[in-house]
C-alpha cells in the first residue's frame, strides 16, 4: 500500500509534501513576527556585562508575573519569610544579563539565590520547581512529612514541570504569540497542543474527583479531593495552579470542569496568592507603597 502524505503549505506557497531541511537553521527566519523573536537565539551564555541587583534580605528572588514566576511568589508569601524581589524584563533581554546569567545558566526566570544557604554559603537555583522544592524543604512546610504522601507530591510537582507547564505554554504561544501569517502553523499548533492541555486538565479533574489512589491496583473511585495529596495544601497545589488559573484568563478560555473551577477559584482567593501574583508584576511587590515599577 502506497503511503499518501497530506498537502500542506510550502513557505513559498506550493502544496505539498514536508521535506525536512538540510539544516534546521534554514528554518528560523519563519519564527519572524512572533513577539519574542528579537531574542530568541540558538545560544546560551551571557550577552552583556551587568550586575545583578541585590538587597538586604538572605533570599533574592529574580523574577516576572508570568505563570512560572507565580509558583515561587506564591510559596514565598505562602512561607511568610523576608526576601528582596527583583523584576527580570525578559522582553528587554534582561535575562541574558552577565549577572543573571550566573544565577541562571538558563536565562529563565525564576532564580533565587540564598545567602543562607547550606553551610551558610550562598547558593543559586534555577528552575521554579526545584526552587520550590529548595524552599520547602529549608522551611520543612507545604511538604509532606509522611513518605508516601511526599512521593506524591513530589509526583505531582514533577507533572507540573513536565508537562503541565510546557505543554500549555506551547498552547499559549501558537494561540497568542506566534506570528500572525503563519495561519496553518498557528493551527497545528492550537489544535496539538490544545488537546494535550485538556488532556492534562482531565488529569488534574478526575484525580480532584477522587478517582486513583496511586495504590497501584484498578482505579477505583473515592470521595473528592480538595488538594492535590493527602487532604492537604501543598507545593503540589502551588505548582498547578497558576497555569489552571491562565486557562480561565483572556487568550485561553478554558471552560473546565465547575468542580475544578471551584477549587480553583478557593486557591485563588488565599491572600498570600493573591500576593504571590503580583509579584514582580512591574515592580517587584506592587501592594507596596514603594515599590517601584521597573518595567
């Protein structure tokens, strides 16, 4: 049986088959027009020399009001301890800062550096869940003690920052950010990973639900949940709920489930959430009276 390949747009507006460049670099002019292609590069490192700014507090957060940066605003306010924030203007290229660049190899916000660190020296993490886990486990809060309960949060977590995250971010890019002309990209791209990320919530939904029970035996159904582990809130929570809350947002338009609409809207109605938000959102903590915008 003879393979028959689906006629698709050539970039130079020939149908046909897709036949992969000799080169992948050949491609990137066609991410043109997207609303970060300015700094999009296929290069780490540093790109100028600029220190970063510090504070008076052990833990400096460097940050923006996007979904990943939320996570660890919300588990700082949710901790109740004393840190310096600091706004990353990653439209600006602030990111790729020498100084940031040194605190994140990555050029991805959050970073936190902790000047009481192990052994009270300084330490640097990257990565927003691995700073939440950091900062749970320094504080021995939001974690589960018990060992079963902590292996399903830290599975939960683990969820989040692979999939979850990712996923409804590359939703959130092909719907909001790529470039205008490129109609069947934005398509694909809307329709791929716009069904992973209702996949993805009919996870969060059905576990919610009470449905499992991680016991490993035939999926059963128990009473519902109002967290993600152990009747508890946790990192878990913290971690999930930011890119939830997106899907309701302008751009997303998730209708959901009202169940999970309903947990969501609980979380999000935590004053120390409500904070968390707003942290680095133009300045670094806007309910202050001097904080100033730096955006």
């Amino acid at each position: 049986t003879k393979l028959v390949l689906p006629a698709i747009a050539m970039a130079d507006g020939r149908k046909g088959p897709w036949v992969p460049p000799q080169r992948i670099e050949d491609l990137y002019e066609r991410t043109s027009g997207n609303q970060f292609a300015s700094i999009n590069r296929p290069t780490a490192g540093a790109r100028y020399e600029a220190k970063l700014e510090g504070g008076t507090e052990p833990l400096q957060l460097y940050s923006l009001a996007t979904p990943n940066g939320w996570k660890v605003g919300i588990l700082l306010e949710e901790l109740e301890v004393a840190y310096d924030a600091h706004v990353v203007n990653i439209g600006a290229g602030e990111q790729f800062s020498s100084g940031f660049v040194g605190a994140n190899p990555n050029s991805k916000i959050p970073a936190l550096i902790d000047h009481d660190g192990p052994k009270s020296n300084s330490i640097a993490i990257m990565e927003s869940g691995a700073i939440m886990l950091y900062l749970a486990e320094k504080y021995q809060r939001f974690i589960p003690h018990d060992a079963r309960e902590r292996c399903e949060c830290l599975q939960w977590l683990f969820w989040q920052v692979g999939g979850q995250g990712p996923m409804t971010g590359n939703f959130g890019h092909f719907k909001v950010y790529a470039p205008d002309h490129e109609v069947e990209a934005r398509d694909y791209g809307v329709a791929r990973y716009g069904m992973e990320v209702q996949r993805l919530c009919s996870v969060l939904e059905l576990h919610l639900s009470g449905l499992g029970d991680f016991s490993g035996a035939a999926v059963a159904q128990g009473p519902p949940r109002e967290f993600l582990v152990g009747g508890s809130y946790s990192i878990a929570d913290m971690a999930c709920f930011p890119w939830v809350y997106m899907l309701y947002g302008k751009g997303y338009n998730r209708p959901g489930q009202p169940d999970a609409k309903a947990r969501k809207d609980r979380i999000a109605a935590r004053p120390a959430v409500q904070r968390g938000i707003r942290v680095c959102a133009g300045s670094p903590k806007p309910w202050l009276k001097d904080s100033k915008s730096k955006l």
